[in-house]
C-alpha cells in the first residue's frame, strides 16, 4: 500500500500549483495500478491535479480478495517529508516500521506515520485473515519546519464519528464541523470519510481551503454533478458549505486544506523539494546508512530505482 510515484503520475518536477483560487467542479479517473499483491486506483496525483492542500497522494487500494498469506505484500521501502494516512474500509493490515511499531490496522482505525527525515515500514497481510481488502493510502506531505523532524507512528482506535448536516463523518485528521481528530497534524488541512444515506447533505467547509472528494461508493450528485466511485471531484477554494445528494447512499472522502505555495518534488517513495534531496534519500536508502533502520519482516526490501534524471550507474 505504499505507492511508488511515478512519472506515470505527473511529469517530475515541483513546478508551482497556479490554481485558480475560485470554487469549481473538476473530475479526474483514477489510473489503474498495482502495489505489492493489490490492483490499486491512483486519484492522487494526476497530471491535472498534483495535490489538495497538503495531500499530495491518494491511492484506493482494491477491492481484492485475500488468502492467509498473501497481503498488500509491500517489504520495507523508505519514506521522507510525508505522513502515510492509512484507512481501511474492508480487511486488516500489519504495519511495521523501523521504529519498532508493530500495529495491526481494522476499518475504523487510523494508522498515522510520520516520516520527518526518514522512516522505513512494510505493509503486509497478517498472515492469518483471509477475505476482502480494500482501502485508502493517503499522503501528506510536511511543511518546511516539519518535514526534516524526527520520524513518529500514532494508531488511532477511536476517531470522532458525528452527524453533520446529514452527513455520517469520521474525521481522521483536523477538524470538522466542530469534530476534531486527536491525530497529528502540522499544518491546516482535514480529511474524513462521509457516509452518506439517500438524500440530501449539506457539509460546512472554509473558504480559505480547497478541497475535493475521493468517491468511494453510490451514486452521488455533487454540486449538481454526478460522481462516479474512482473519481476525483476537485472543489476548488472559496466555499463555505457543499451540498450532496445520494439517490440510494453513498461514501466519499473528503480532503482539504490550505493549498501549498509550491508543488513538492516527488519520487517513488520520497516526498521533498529538489531532485538532490531525493538523490541523498535513494542513495541513504541503497547505502543502508543509519538514516532508515531496519524494518522487522518476512518480506524482501524494495530496492530505490535509481532517479530518472540521472546518468546510468557504471
Ligand atoms: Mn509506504
């Protein structure tokens, strides 16, 4: 469930974002893709839309079915300058990490790690569940005050869960409607899952935000538009509610925050701000310097593909 960026993605590079700052109705499909064992749906980014506040990548991962061993099935591989959002909707995951965090993850639950200058994990199945998986990876990426800190994981067991304005929010990160996740966070930004009964819903948003949905499930109409499961609905900035409408219920995953000033460079694994910056990751990663410790699993290490930029290795 860790998702390489690829040049698939977005052309490399941290060009400036240049949104226009106004409300707006944007739908992007997902590209088909595989982490580990699992077909995945990358919503994030897209050559037409690098990030959503903060968040900088989103991967829906599934639905697939599971056997006792197999399992998203992703070894230890590194991160930096990022927080990896981790939320199931159906099946258990087992995240281990170099800090020693050995943390089974269930619907519901909040799997929150923090890369700062440098963090490893693996991404597995537990060895013994055995059915559907089926979840969301999201990435944020840290502010420049954040994103050289000390590595951290959090498991949250017990999210707020509210109704707000007809709608059924889990708020995982930040704030909303008054429900604020106990989830670290740096920097303005808020993600939640919205359950939503046929009918009508009116969310409360701030204008200072921009904001899009991830849709997960239903026939929902946004603003008037209808949203099809594997899109993207970009929304723009300058809102203060948004209504949706669900002919027979639907699920969606809300994200906003402050838009970023400038696009972070990413490659595969590594969330930063220049190609040198991902040229020392790759090489601390390849180096086994202390940067990432070790990572306790069963699974091989994924090796860093050498940056595209750079002449072939002699
Ligand atoms: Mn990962």
């Amino acid at each position: 469930m860790s998702g390489p960026v690829t040049e698939l993605d977005t052309p490399r590079g941290g060009e400036g974002s240049g949104q226009p700052r106004s409300p707006r109705m944007e739908i992007s499909k997902g590209r088909r893709a595989t982490v580990g064992d699992v077909p995945v749906q990358r919503i994030l980014p897209r050559r037409i839309r690098r990030t959503v506040g903060a968040w900088c990548f989103a991967d829906h991962m599934g639905p697939a079915d599971l056997e006792a061993r197999s399992g998203p099935g992703v070894g230890p591989h590194p991160h930096i300058g990022l927080q990896t959002v981790t939320w199931l909707l159906q099946g258990k995951v087992l995240h281990r990490d170099s800090l020693g965090s050995d943390q089974v993850i269930v619907p519901g639950e909040l799997n929150l790690m923090t890369a700062g200058r440098g963090i490893a994990h693996a991404e597995q199945g537990t060895g013994r569940y055995v059915g559907p998986l089926e979840g969301l990876q999201l990435w944020v990426a840290l502010p420049d005050a954040d994103r050289n800190g000390r590595p951290g994981f959090e498991h949250h067991g017990d999210l707020p869960a509210v109704e707000i304005g007809g709608a059924v929010c889990t708020v995982l990160i930040g704030e909303l409607g008054g429900a604020e996740s106990p989830a670290r966070r740096y920097g303005d930004l808020v993600g939640a899952d919205l359950t939503l009964p046929a009918g009508q819903a009116r969310l409360p948003l701030r204008s200072d935000f921009e904001y899009a949905l991830i849709m997960l499930r239903g026939d929902v109409d946004v603003d008037g538009t209808e949203v099809q499961p594997g899109s993207l609905a970009y929304l723009g900035e300058g809102r203060t509610s948004l209504e949706m409408t669900a002919t027979t219920g639907g699920r969606t995953m809300l994200l906003g925050g402050t838009p970023l000033s400038a696009t972070p460079f990413m490659w595969w694994n590594f969330v930063a701000r220049s190609p040198t910056e991902v040229e020392e990751a790759h090489r601390d990663w390849m180096e086994r310097t202390d940067r990432f410790g070790p990572v306790l699993s069963d699974l091989e290490r994924v090796d860093a593909p050498r940056p595209s930029w750079l002449p072939p290795a002699t």
